[in-house]
C-alpha cells in the first residue's frame, strides 16, 4: 500500500474537528466545508449556505491589508469584515447591559460604517445586515435616553442664553434621530417622534439650524462638494416636514426646503455632468471667434463635444448645455503657458483682443 494516501487521510482527521470545522479559531473553511458552516463557527451563530454565484476562487490567497471603500474586497476579507461586526454586536449588548449608552451608540456607528463595503457574496452582505439589524432595539432604547440628556443640556444652555452649545447638542440630536440610520420602521417612526418631541421643548432652535445647514449647502456647492449637499437637504427636509411651528417659522421652513432642493437639484446635476469627463485645458479669447480646448478638441460657441453643447466661450470658462441647464467649466491646468500667454490659476488664456 502507498504511504502518502495514509499521511493524507490523518493529516486531514487531526485538522477537522468532530462538529465539521476548523480546530483553529482564524482558520477558514475549505471548498468543501463553504457549502454549510456548523452553529459552533466563530463566523456566526446561525446555520449558513453560501449559494453558486457567491463562492470563492480556491486559489485565492488571505489579504493582510486592511480593505479599502469603493475596492473591489476578496472572499476573506467579506469574511473578515463580517467576525468585525459580529464582535461589535457582541460588545454593543455588553454595553447595553451594562447601561453604557455612549458605548452602544459608539459601536453602532462603526457597524453602520461597516456598510460602504462593496460586499460581492449577497448572502454575506445580508448576514451583515442582519447583525445591524439586531442591534437596533438596543440602539433606539440609548438613543431614547441620550435624546432625553440632550433636551436637559439643551434647555439649561438656551436659559443661560448660550445659544451656541444650544446648537451644538440641538446638531447632535438631529443626527442621532435620523431615520436613515435605521432600516426598522417601527424604530424609524420611534426616531421621528422623538424629533417632533424635542422641537416642542426647543421652539426656535429647528429654524436657526435650519439656516446654518442652508448655508452650509451654498459652501459646499461653492467648494464643489455635492454630495455632502444632496445629504444635507434630505436631512433638513427630515428635519422639517411636519414639524409643530409658528406660522412665521412654518413659512421660512418651507422656503427654506424649496432652497435646499435647488441646491440639491443642481449639486445632482454637476455630479452627473461631472460623469461625462469633460475637460476644459485652455480657451483662446476673441470678442469675434472665442475658441477652446475641450478634452483635446478646439471648439467654439455652437459646437458639441460628447453630445453637449457649447453654449458660451469666456476668458476663463466656457459654458455647456446640459439636461436643460446651463454649466460652466472653469479652466484646468494641463499646458504650460508660453512667453505670450497670461497665465490664471486653472489653466491657459489667451486673449487676442488685449495684445492688439
């Protein structure tokens, strides 16, 4: 009889436990064993079956590096990310047993951080989502409390006339009671009574942090951070529908959200043009026959490029028609000016009708 065949066979029966799974803790099931993970896996609690389209290449090697939003992640680190969460469930019921609220909702954010992961296996992404989910009563009882704690600050700052701090915790509140935290209804409706309970005891507040987020919306688009501006409207129509205002309040809050939804309008606008990849690296100005560079191409007023128009040529932007709307592009600095040319922070000009 051979002897490798034998080494092979006990090698196997030493590394299998009696229940089917690894004797280690770290070690990961094999191609055979991905079909059915036992209750007693530290992986999860759960009997678990990994379908056709989600299993992994037998081939593929442990990552050591942390995974990074927005890359592709491999079958180990899914399953990696998935023990994380499973671990910060099993510390957030400590927390809450212990009554520890700043704990559980510290934990909580990091599984909802756990989210933007781009999870390949879809049965992996819904374990992963049911860990949230079994979190959340736990949750929606500290948010309850702390919202309670943060009302007292709130009131205790606004007698002192620090208005300030008022809006400082008043932020908090609203941040903590968002309904998009939740996938719960019952706990998403639990988080928008508790925002009509604290407008009621802070009258004022709502419409003074609903200014600041406007006006943060106009930086941002100015700064070119739409999608912070999209985020930000739908929190403060959240915020806003069918709250219990003054009739001067209820009017500057509704115009207030027809503002905030301009903004959000367009800041969607810029990040779907932005898609399109064009690119202005230099404009050749003239009152006659203004000309530029769009992505490697000179064109002029009435032109396309990728299927939008050139509506407008500037000294240093050219205006495009899109969707509808008008949006301007400002110079990019891809030339090197030459002796001739005046040079802006963005790019290349240069303007025929100064030289003559």
């Amino acid at each position: 009889m051979p002897i490798a065949p034998i080494w092979i066979a006990l090698s196997l029966a030493l590394s299998i436990s009696p229940e089917g799974g690894s004797v280690g803790d770290n070690a990961m099931p094999s191609f055979g064993q991905a079909a059915m993970v036992s209750q007693a896996s530290p992986l999860m609690s759960d009997t678990y079956v990994f379908s056709r389209k989600g299993r992994r290449n037998p081939f593929e090697r442990p990552s050591t590096a942390p995974p990074q939003i927005g890359e592709r992640l491999t079958y180990h680190q899914q399953i990696s990310l998935l023990r994380k969460a499973r671990g910060l469930l099993s510390e957030l019921r400590k927390s809450h047993g212990f009554r520890d609220r700043s704990g559980v909702l510290a934990r909580y954010d990091q599984l909802l951080y756990l989210r933007a992961y781009q999870f390949g296996i879809e049965e992996l992404k819904n374990q992963l989502m049911d860990t949230i989910l079994q979190a959340q009563p736990m949750v929606a009882q500290a948010t309850t409390e702390e919202v309670r704690s943060l009302l007292t600050r709130i009131q205790r700052s606004a007698n002192a006339g620090e208005t300030e701090q008022s809006l400082v915790f008043y932020r908090h509140l609203v941040n903590l009671t968002s309904p998009d935290r939740f996938t719960n209804n019952l706990v998403k409706q639990q988080m928008l009574d508790l925002r009509k309970q604290a407008n009621e005891h802070a009258k004022g507040l709502i419409i003074i942090l609903a200014r600041c987020s406007h006006a943060d919306m106009e930086r941002w688009m100015a700064e070119g951070q739409f999608e912070k501006v999209g985020a930000e409207a739908e929190n403060l129509n959240i915020m806003l529908k069918d709250q219990p205002l003054e009739a001067e309040e209820k009017e500057e809050a509704q115009q207030l959200m027809a503002k905030a939804q301009e903004l959000r309008n367009e800041a969607t606008l810029q990040m779907q043009f932005a898609k399109e990849e064009i690119f202005v690296s230099a404009v050749v100005y003239t009152t006659a026959h203004p000309t530029a560079i769009v992505n490697d191409t000179v064109v002029r007023e009435g032109d396309t490029i990728k299927g939008v128009a050139v509506t407008q040529i500037c000294p240093e932007t050219v205006v495009f028609s899109y969707r509808g709307q008008q949006i301007a592009r400002t110079l990019s600095n891809q030339q090197k000016p030459t002796k001739t040319d005046t040079q802006s922070k963005k790019g290349i000009v240069r303007n025929y009708d100064k030289e003559r």
